[in-house]
C-alpha cells in the first residue's frame, strides 16, 4: 500500500499567507467547527474555546499584535484559546466554592494542548479540500493585549491562530531535518557534532526561496537558529506575568 500517496496533503503541507478575497463556503466553516469540536481532549473536559474573528478592527489589531499586516486579510482568523474558565464557572455553581485544581500548571498544560490538538486537525481538514492556511505563533508577542482585543476572562488564554481561506500563492515545499535527528528508539540520542549533521541539510536550506522574503535565498537552518536564538522579544518573555494575571497559580515561587 503507497501510505506516503495517501497521505499526500499532509506530506504537501505549506504555510499560506496569502488568500484569495473571497469568502470560505459558510457550510464548510461549520463543518470545520465540528472538527476542532470532536478533537481529542485531555480527560474528556474539552478546555479549549475558539474565538472566530470577524470583526475587521479586531483583525487589524491582531496583525499589528503579530506584526503580519496579512493577519488582516485572512478570510478566516480563529483564534485558539486554552479555556479553564468555563469548567471553573461550571465546578462553582455545583460546589459553590473554590477548588484546589481549577488554576493550576496541570490544568493550564491541558486545556493548552486541547486548544494544539484541535487547531491541527482543523487544519487537516482543510487543507484536504484545497484551502490553505497559517498558523499564528506571533498573538503571543503581546498576550496582555490580545486579552484586551478578545475579551478574555481569567483562566483562559489566547495559544495561536490560524488563518485561513483560498490560497492565492504557491510556495516551494519547505524542506525538513532529516528524521534522525528528531525520531530516536528509546531514548534520546546526542548527536556528537550537530553543525556535521545538519550539514546537507543546510545547503538544502540555502535554495529554499521563503515568499517571506520574495526571490531572495533562505538563510542556512544553522544560522536562522543563531537569529531566532539572539532575537528577544521583551513581551514574549514575561509571558508566564500574563499568565499569572489571567489568575492560573504555576507554583514559582
């Protein structure tokens, strides 16, 4: 059986940042609504929520947050949220008081891999019928603002976002580390010289063309490590402050 054949979109995977101007199918929204809905969740309580951003202010605001001017112009911007707010809301109405578990570390790490987990199989899903999307790691370089543009209660948090519609770009296939320096049989292996074994696929790295940078060469991956490693943002480093102010407990002190 050719598994690789079918599993050729997700083998096809590109980040796409630019969408045609139309519209994504209503039905097909709410057909994708399902899926992050039956997304596989940590001990059944489902703590994630998803804000659908229609409102173009609100867009706006995001791509400046993010520093992506094309945040805006997704058709479809979702925002994943890990959401321990509502299982507390429902807890307290039962018990009427607080309990020991509703804003801790554990809590958090769930409901932040619920909200993960349903953000990839939405897009799977739709990337199997021919949309294209992007996922949003930049929300997080200003969480405390995000908070304000969403409305967010204590107890939850904005995780990433995905934008989403008809591609209107075709970008090369990026290319990917090769397995063994990601998939080890039981246990982790230290590679001796790192730069040695990156080596080939640095030099395949130096003719991937980023549309990012339009018709200029990728940096190799070993130096596009030492910039994202020396490049710090202020914000996102006090994250575990927003964290803390959106009322979870980590225990840090």
């Amino acid at each position: 059986m050719d598994y690789k054949k079918i599993f050729e979109h997700q083998l096809n995977h590109r980040t796409i940042r630019e969408f045609k101007d139309e519209p994504v199918d209503p039905q097909l929204v709410e057909a994708l609504l399902e899926v992050a809905n039956h997304s596989a969740t940590a001990t059944g309580i489902q703590s994630f929520s998803i804000i659908r951003v229609t409102d173009p202010e609100k867009k706006r605001a995001i791509a400046q947050v993010g520093g992506q001017e094309y945040i805006a112009r997704a058709p479809e911007l979702w925002i994943f949220v890990a959401d321990c707010f509502r299982n507390q809301q429902i807890a307290h109405e039962q018990l009427k008081e607080a309990t020991p578990g509703e804003n801790d570390a554990d809590r958090l790490l769930q409901a932040m891999t619920d909200a993960i987990i349903a953000a990839q199989n939405v897009n799977s899903a739709l990337e199997s019928v021919g949309l294209g999307a992007v996922y949003l790691g930049s929300i997080l370089n200003d969480e405390a603002k995000l908070v304000e543009i969403l409305n967010l209660p204590k107890l939850t948090f904005a995780v990433l976002g995905l934008g989403f519609g008809v591609p209107n770009q075709q970008p090369q296939l990026k290319p990917r580390m090769p397995l063994s320096l990601k998939v080890f049989e039981n246990g982790y292996q230290v590679e001796e010289n790192y730069l040695k074994a990156i080596e080939d696929y640095d030099e395949e790295m130096t003719t991937y063309y980023d549309l990012r940078d339009a018709n200029r060469r990728s940096d190799s991956f070993s130096r596009q490590i030492v910039t994202r490693l020396t490049q710090v943002n202020p914000k996102r480093q006090e994250i575990f402050k927003v964290i803390r102010d959106q009322g979870f407990d980590l225990k840090l002190d």
